[in-house]
C-alpha cells in the first residue's frame, strides 16, 4: 500500500498537532509591566528614606473644560487652559521618572521582564482624591465667606445654565435693592462647566496633600521634604475675593494658609517664575502682611505668620499688556522687609544667544533668590532672638509656570521674551539649595504648584526640567560612571578571557548622585517622545531600485513573490524542530516614558476638551416651505408628489379649471401607451370639416401657407410661425380677391375645446404649454374598422374595374395605347358648384371625400354673365345668358353660419369659395398638394361616402379601365357636336376613394358657356370613349341622339360642346 501524500515529514514520529509559539514579548509590554509594580509600591511608602520628594497628581483636574454651546472653531482656538495641559505635564513626570531613575536600556536600571522593583526610586508618584470643599476655613480665611457662597453656587449652576443661555458666568443681582450691580467676570479668560467644582476642590486636595507630605516627611528627618503638584486650573492671577486669567482660587495661599493652622508655619516665601506676573497673589501677600501688621501682641504667633513674594516675569504681558499703571506699579514693585512688606519683582529680559542668557541668570536673575534669602534669614534670626517667640518654621512655595519657554506658543510669548528649557532645572536647583541652608529655617521644604504653560512641548520639557532640578542631591546611581578608556580595556580584556568583573575595579565604589543632562529635552528627544505619542501619518518611502537595470530575463514580480519565503518553511517545521526564543527587546527612554504617562493618565473618564463638533449648533436642515400649489393635490396623510409650477391651461379664462385639473391629476401617473382609445366626437369633426366649402378654403390656403391646427392654440404661449414660402408663379395664381371662407365661430370653438380638454387633456400638456403641441386623436374601433371595410371595397372594385378617370388629350399629341391622359387645370372661376352644406371633405392630395346622410342631387351650375368670351359653337348655335342675377366672381356674399349637428343645408353657388383647381390665369408650374401637418391627422372616414365629382368644360369624358384598352388603337377625335349627333353618354359617379386625374400641366382649352342642355353628352362609367372609332365603324347605341325630354328627367351637368380647332 503505497504512503499517504498527507502524512508527517518524520513517518517514525508520533503525529502532534501543531503548537502556535507565543508571540515575542514588545517593549511597550514589558514597560507596562515593570512600571504597574512600582507604582503599586509608591502608596505605601510613605517616609521612605531612597525618595525626598513626591509629585502628586488629582485626576478630578482634567473634568474642568471649556464648554460653552455654538462656540466656533477660531473662539475654541483661543482657549489656552484646557484638560491637555494635564496629559503633558504628565508626560514630563514619567520623562522625568525614566530618566532620573535610569530606567531605560541605556540606564543602570534597565525594564526586563519579570524583574524585581528596585530600592530605589527617584521620586514617589502618588494619585490623590483628596476634595477640600470650598466653605472649609482653610479657604475662606483666603477668600472670604461670600465670596466662595456665590462661586460655590456659579459651579453647581454651571451646567443647567449652559444648556439654556450658554452664559454661566452670568452673576446674581444685588440682594439689597439700590446697589449698583456686580461687576461681570471676564468671558474669555474664564469659564465654568458642570465638572468644574470637582476640579477646584480636587486642586485644592492636591495643594494640601504635599504640605502634609512635605511638613510630615521633614518632620522624619529623611522623609519627603520636597513636592510638586500637578493640578489645574491656575491660582496666582486671583486675588482675595476677583477670579482672573484663567484662575479662580489662589492654590498657593490657600496651601500657605494650610500649611499656617495644621504646621504652624511661622514664615513663607513665595518664589513666582511664571511668564506673568502674579498679581493675585502679590495682593493677598499684602493685604495678609497688612493684616499681620496690625494684631494685637497677645494674638496667637500661629496667626501672625509673614508672608513674602518675589516674582519673575514679563512686564509687557499679562496683567500689564493694557498699560494699567496699577497693573505695572504692582508688576515692578520692590520693596525688602519694611512696614512688614517683603515684595520684589524682577522683569525677564530678551535674549540672543545662550551665553547671553546665562550671563543675564547670574547677574540679574539670581538677584530674586539672594532677596529671599534675605527675607527668610530675617525672619528666622528675629524668631531665634526671643524665647517667648515659636520656633521657626519655614518653607519656600514655588508658582511653576512655564509658559516663559522657549516653546512656549507665539501667542503667550508675543513681547519675544523667554527663557531655555534648561533654566528651570537650574533656577529650581538653586531654589533647593536655598532651601537647604541653616539659616532660613525652611529645613529643604519645597512646595511646587503647577501655574502657567499652555503649550505641549513647553509644558512637557518644563515639568521634565523642573523635576530635574527639584530632585538635585536625592537621587543616586549604584556604580559610578566609567570613562571611555575604562570602558575600550574591559571590551579588550573581554575578548582575551579576562572576567567582566574587573570593571568594577576602575570605577569608584558606593551611591553616586545623579544630576540631570541638558541633552535630555533637547529638540530632537522631545520629538521622539511625541512620536510615540501622537504617531505621524505613515509615509511609505519610495522604493529605490537596486542592482543591475532589469532586462528580458530578469524574474518578475509575479515569480520572485512564489519565492520560498524561509520563514514559512521554518513554522512548517516547528512541529519537530522548536524555534530558538528570540531574546526580549531592550526599552528605550521614549518607550517607557510613554508606557508610564499611559499608566497615570485616567482610562476611565475624559481627559480632553470638548471638540468643535460637540459645542456647535446641531444642524437641523430647515426645509423650506413648499408653495401654495392649486394644481398640486395635497395627499392628507402627508405623502405627495413633488410640486409643480403652475402652467396656463390651454382653455379660455372662463372654462372650468378645477375639472381640467381634475382630469390633469387622474392621469399624472400614465404614460401615452395608457390611454384609450379616443372615439372622434362628432361635433369635432363638423367643427373641423363642416363643408365642401371649408375644405376648399381650407386647400387652397394650404397652397400659401400652412394649414391651421386643429387644436386651439394657447393665446399665452409663444407663436411659432411655419413659414412655407411659395413659388412667383404660385403667388400670381392665387386671385387676389376671393370670397369669404365660412369660419367657425370662436364661441363655438371655446367651448368645444374646453368640454374636450376636460375630458382627455392630461398634465402633460400643461407642461408643454410653451412647447409646440402634437395632439393625437385615435380612431375609435368602429371608425377603424369602417375605414378597413372601405378599403376592402374599394381594393374589391379596382380588381374588377377600375374608376373612371376624366382625361383630356393634348391637341396634336398622341398618346400612346393605354396611357391616360393628365387633366389640364381649367382657367375660368366661374363654373361653380352647388352641394348640400351637410357635405364633409377631407381631401386626401388631390382627392375630395364627402360624406352625406341621405343622397345628394346636384343642382345646375350657375353661370355668371361676366364672360371674357364667347365661344362659338360648331354649329353656330349660341345660347343666351340664363335668367339669373348677374353674379360677378370678386364679389363677396354671405358666410354660412356653420351648424351644431349635422343637417341638410342649401347653399347658393355665390356663397362657396373658388376651388383649388380652378383658378384665371395659368400655373407655370404645378403646385404640389400641401402635406398634412402632423399635429392636425385627418378623421376617419364615415361608412358611407359619395364622391363630389366636378364637372366643367374640360370633361369630355371617363378613364376606362386598362383591360379595355388593349388590342385598341390610338385615340382619335371624332366630328364636332352636330344637332344630328347621337346623345351624349350618360356619366355615372366614381366609386369612393377614386383617385383624381393629375393636373396637367398643359394650357386650358377655352370654353364655352353656350352649351344648351339638350346638346351636353351623357356618359355612364361602362361606356366607350367618346369620339373614339369603333373596330367595326359604328356608333354605339348608346351614344344615338334622344330626344330633347329624355335628357330633362336626368340628372346631368350642362357640357359645352369642344369647340373647332
């Protein structure tokens, strides 16, 4: 049996499955860890001996935001105390613990994993939930009792006040009646929200967690003696009873007061190096010392504590930058230990280089610290003079504010002054120092409180400093630090066998102090850590190309991706052979610097300010409201189309709009496939062909211009003229006066129209009133199918004969056997025709359709005596004028009201108009029937049609059929007319739908207008061709003459007789 494809690699081995190793551990986790266990400690080790100073940090700071509705993103952009600052100060402390306690693999100290917690640390860092309300003593002694009742009352309103005015700032009216109002505190440097009570007594607890630590620690002998807190909002800037710049209680003071009732304190130094200058606690050191001044003897000392201020800061910026001269008088104040005022303010100065600036620290700036040496020695020497006096008890509070950076914002350091990063480990090193000597009484007591600093980076290497310089002479490495040359002979002696341990020989045994190195916050470390903080958009670099220029055969991308890739062959091993454990990866300063910051920084509340999204206006789309639509329906439970603009309709002002909108509503939803079938509506049609004489005058306009729309044409909407120009000679043709047309009244046509549109006009021809309106009438079934049934017939009738066609021969011309000759457009008008008015014509080219209800007798025509000629007879017989009124062609008669229904009406020759194919003078050319317009399609023909045939002096006779033709001659004229001639044929009416003869373009023949009754030839539609030869010589029986009374009791048209050539 041959083995499986799917067996082990070793067929010997027992099968196992596959073992997913653990992924390596990264430094972030093993930072994470090292630093979870110190911390752990750090609560519990209250008074040990390897840690003299503390940082204390309340979580409750970060809730105190900016939180005002509908602020915009330029207003948010001014906001400089923000929850932020708190994250980088944090930043700054856990650079500060890296590198101060070597905790890095570059360190003394290096992060592994699962490694013990060292003995030494370089500075506890405790997390503090301490509230101080603010009615307790130790904060109205500062601020006094009204003052904290109605801050108290603005915090805890704060938040119902944002969400209805958004102003809540806004202070309560005066309770007595008649004083004028309290002055409004500043809307942009200060602010409140529903979280900012919390933050302030948080402040506060953090404030009175380091005095205890500090004056508890130093009371040890080797405890802590020195802190830093990291709280917000600032406090230098308010005073006793006006909040200002961004502060709302005076922490210091408020510490110092603390510090006064629990320690007894005897005398305090405040040292300020805040870009601005702390007015607010330059006023309270006053009015306190002021206070003091004025005791009784027999008050307590712990009462008659001394207070002194000493301040660096910028004399242009805030609270000077308006030019106050209270603001500057007090910003330049100096005065030593008179009237029991010790005040001293330096102004900082610009600077080029670093040497300059350092040049400036010595001489001008170290002048702040000998003025509270000064101040400090005074007072301890006055309480060491007295037995009676306390003993003292002394302690410097530092207000840290580091917005006089270097990176510092443009906007806080817009007067260019400022000061390197590096001054604040150095002026906080000679601060400790200060503090260490004998003859203050302060015994190392440093209490530093977080004031300014409203940038990132200057917030985060200032703390970092800060905490370099604080720490100066407490923290100690275990071996001290070997020199190059040390370090190149251990490498040698390495290589050549020699133990590792004879290092320690060159370097000097026991605790060695560590002091802090400039290059720390240098610009390029200070990035590397907000890299890791705020990670850049990743940019992949752009690949270079290596090697030899690729060619023909150079492997593509596809092959080298199909390459074996080693590490996949190595994890499909691993089932019998393990992997060698990779070794766990060095932490470096930056990573375990933000590994720490991510542990003291809250994971379970807010930490950031309210972005612009979250205070701006909800955006509500306000829709506007749709026009009063009259045409539009309203759907009542609130569903509709959308609207539409209102159109003119096609009706007069005074039909029925509400019905036509009704109809237009009905069929807004349907398409033209939609509709039925319209039946032609029988006043329709008597109103468009109502008679022969409309659909004459309706041809012979055509002839000139368009034939007119059925439809009636919106008097609104644009007039869109079809030009169709006609030829010279058509022109000449048309006779300059004819007589009137029968129209139809416009009445008549409104209201037709209108009844009409209400029925089957839809909305979208009101939306095509400015457009050129296509009107389609579709024929009813019955209509159609009548029209199918006369086609039928007459297909039926041109199979067995075909019509006759009236002919003429050209004189002198024969026709070949079997042609039919074209019909010459007579040339008199006056031949008229009588028909019945209930004759409807649709003419079809040259064809005329009537329809009639009864049968039609043709009247005799009318012959006008205004003849041009006379034309004599063969025979010389001239008939004489009939007795009628003399009618002259120009003149115009009466127009016939046109009928409402159908009827018979008798209409007099004079009253219709001249046909088209009659006209005076000759065509030069023949003038082609008009198309029929395609908006205006003809009517279905009715059932039952005659045939209007006219008769005039060129009809001498009918087309026989082809069939007859054959085996025939050609066509000769037979002898004029005589008395003894036989009777004319008798003509028979065409079948419907004959088709009428072409106009020829040959001149007219005169005629004569002599012709008697009893001399006119009848023909009849079977006969043979008049005056043609028969085959055996004969006249046909037919065609004998009749008697005269025979041709009286026929109904026949008067011919004249063809006149001699």
């Amino acid at each position: 049996m041959p083995p499986s494809r799917r067996g082990s690699f070793a067929p010997n081995a027992p099968s196992s499955p596959l073992a997913q190793p653990e992924p390596p551990p990264r430094a972030c986790d093993i930072a994470e860890e090292c630093f979870k266990k110190e911390l752990a400690l750090h609560e519990g080790m209250a008074g040990a001996t390897n840690a003299g100073t503390i940082v204390i940090i309340h979580d409750q700071c970060y809730g105190h935001r900016y939180a005002r509705p509908k602020t915009t993103k330029s207003t948010l952009a001014t906001i400089m105390e923000r929850p932020e600052r708190m994250l980088a100060s944090v930043r700054g402390i856990a650079t500060a613990y890296v590198r101060l306690g070597e905790r890095h693999m570059e360190g003394s100290n290096p992060l592994r994993p699962n490694q013990s917690v060292p003995e030494r640390i370089p500075f506890k860092i405790r997390k503090t939930s301490r509230m101080v309300g603010l009615d307790s003593q130790v904060v109205t002694n500062v601020h006094g009792t009204k003052w904290m009742e109605e801050l108290n009352s603005l915090c805890e309103n704060a938040g119902q006040k944002l969400a209805s005015t958004g102003k809540e700032l806004a202070r309560d009216p005066p309770a007595v009646p008649g004083q004028p109002p309290k002055e409004a505190f500043h809307p942009m440097d200060l602010y409140l929200s529903s979280e900012s009570l919390n933050a302030l007594q948080g402040a506060l607890g953090g404030v009175l967690d380091a005095v205890d630590a500090v004056f508890q620690g130093s009371s040890l002998g080797n405890g802590v003696s020195r802190a830093f807190v990291c709280i917000r909002p600032p406090g230098h800037h308010c005073s006793a009873e006006w909040p200002s710049g961004f502060c709302w209680l005076n922490n210091v003071h408020i510490g110092i007061e603390h510090a006064m009732m629990n320690y007894r304190l005897t005398h305090a130094a405040i040292i300020d190096f805040d870009l601005h200058h702390g007015d607010g606690s330059q006023d309270i050191t006053w009015d306190r010392n002021k206070k003091v001044q004025g005791m009784h003897k027999n008050t307590p000392h712990w009462k008659k504590t001394s207070i002194g201020y000493f301040s660096l800061h910028d004399i242009n910026s805030f609270p000077c930058e308006d030019g106050d001269d209270a603001k500057v008088q007090a910003a330049s104040l100096c005065i030593d230990n008179a009237h029991g005022q010790s005040i001293w303010n330096i102004h900082l100065q610009p600077w080029s280089s670093t040497e300059e600036f350092w040049q400036i620290y010595e001489d001008k700036y170290l002048v702040l610290l000998d003025k509270a040496r000064q101040y400090l020695t005074h007072h301890t020497k006055r309480l060491r003079k007295s037995s009676a006096l306390p003993k003292p008890k002394a302690a410097i509070f530092l207000s840290a504010g580091f917005d006089a950076s270097e990176h510092e914002t443009g906007g806080m350091q817009r007067h260019a002054v400022n000061v390197p990063t590096e001054f604040y480990a150095r002026f906080t090193k000679d601060v400790v120092r200060l503090a260490e000597e004998i003859d203050t009484g302060v015994d190392g007591r440093i209490i530093s409180v977080l004031e300014g600093g409203y940038s990132d980076r200057a917030l985060s290497s200032g703390v970092l400093s800060h905490l370099s310089g604080l720490t100066d002479g407490q923290v100690f490495t275990d071996v001290a630090p070997v020199s190059s040359l040390a370090r190149n002979m251990a490498d040698r002696m390495n290589g050549a066998g020699v133990s590792e341990d004879v290092l320690m020989s060159y370097g000097e045994p026991g605790l060695t102090p560590l002091t802090y190195d400039p290059t720390w916050w240098a610009e390029a470390r200070l990035s590397e850590l907000e890299n890791l903080v705020t990670p850049p958009p990743n940019v992949l670099p752009k690949k270079v190309r290596t090697g030899p220029q690729a060619h023909f055969s150079s492997p593509t991308q596809s092959f080298t991706a199909k390459v074996v890739d080693p590490s996949k062959l190595q994890r499909s091993l691993s089932g019998r052979y393990k992997a060698v454990p990779l070794p766990p990866p060095e932490v470096d300063w930056a990573t375990a610097a933000h590994a720490l910051s991510k542990l003291l920084i809250p994971s379970d509340r807010q930490t950031r300010s309210h972005k612009f999204e979250e205070l701006a206006e909800p955006k509500v789309k306000k829709e506007k409201p749709a026009p009063a639509l009259n045409s539009v329906h309203v759907d009542p439970s609130g569903r509709q189309l959308r609207g539409r603009k209102p159109v003119t309709s096609y009706a007069d002002n005074g039909s029925d709009d509400e019905s036509i909108r009704a109809a237009s509503r009905a069929s807004r939803r349907q398409t033209i496939a939609d509709f039925p079938i319209v039946e032609p509506e029988p006043k329709r049609a008597v109103s468009r062909r109502m008679s022969i004489a409309s659909s004459v005058g309706s041809t012979t306009e055509s002839r000139s211009v368009s034939r007119a729309s059925s439809v009636v044409p919106n008097k609104s909407s644009v007039q869109v003229k079809k030009v169709r120009a006609p030829s010279t000679a058509a022109a000449t043709c048309i006779p300059k006066t004819r007589p009137a047309v029968p129209r139809v009244p416009s009445s008549y046509l409104n209201k037709a129209v209108a009844s009409s549109e209400k029925d089957i006009e839809n909305e979208m021809d009101q939306l095509t009133s400015r457009v050129q309106r296509v009107k389609l009438n579709m024929p009813s079934k019955e209509a159609h199918d009548a029209k199918e049934k006369a086609k039928e017939a007459e297909k039926k009738v041109k199979t067995t004969r075909k019509p006759a066609v009236p002919r003429i021969a050209k004189p002198g011309v024969k026709k070949a056997p079997g042609r039919p000759a074209k019909v010459t457009k007579p040339a008199s008008p006056s031949k008229q025709v009588e028909v019945s008015a209930t004759v409807v014509a649709a003419p079809e080219e040259p064809k005329t359709e009537v329809a009639a209800e009864a049968p039609i007798e043709q009247p005799q025509p009318t012959v006008p005596e205004a003849i041009p000629a006379v034309i004599e007879q063969p025979n010389g017989a001239v008939d004489g004028p009939r007795e009628k009124p003399v009618v002259s062609p120009r003149q115009s008669f009466g127009i016939v009201e046109t009928p409402t229904e159908l009827m018979n009406m008798n209409i007099t020759p004079e009253q219709m108009p001249l046909l088209p194919f009659v006209d005076i003078q000759q065509e030069a050319h023949p003038m082609p029937p008009a198309p029929p317009r395609p908006d205006t399609p003809p009517p279905p023909p009715p059932s039952n049609i005659a045939q209007f045939v006219n008769y005039n002096t060129q009809t001498f006779g009918t087309a026989q059929p082809l069939s007859e033709f054959h085996g025939h001659g050609g066509l000769h004229w037979v002898p004029p007319n005589t008395a003894a001639s036989p009777p004319p044929p008798t003509y028979a009416p065409a079948p419907v739908h004959a088709a009428a003869p072409p106009m020829a373009t040959q001149p007219p023949r005169p005629t004569s207008s002599t012709g008697t009754r009893g001399t006119l030839p009848v023909f009849t539609a079977s006969g043979p061709i008049p005056f043609a030869p028969r085959p055996n010589g004969t006249v046909s029986g037919s065609q004998a003459p009749k008697p005269k009374g025979e041709d009286e009791n026929k109904d026949i048209w008067e011919v004249p007789e063809t006149p001699a050539r």
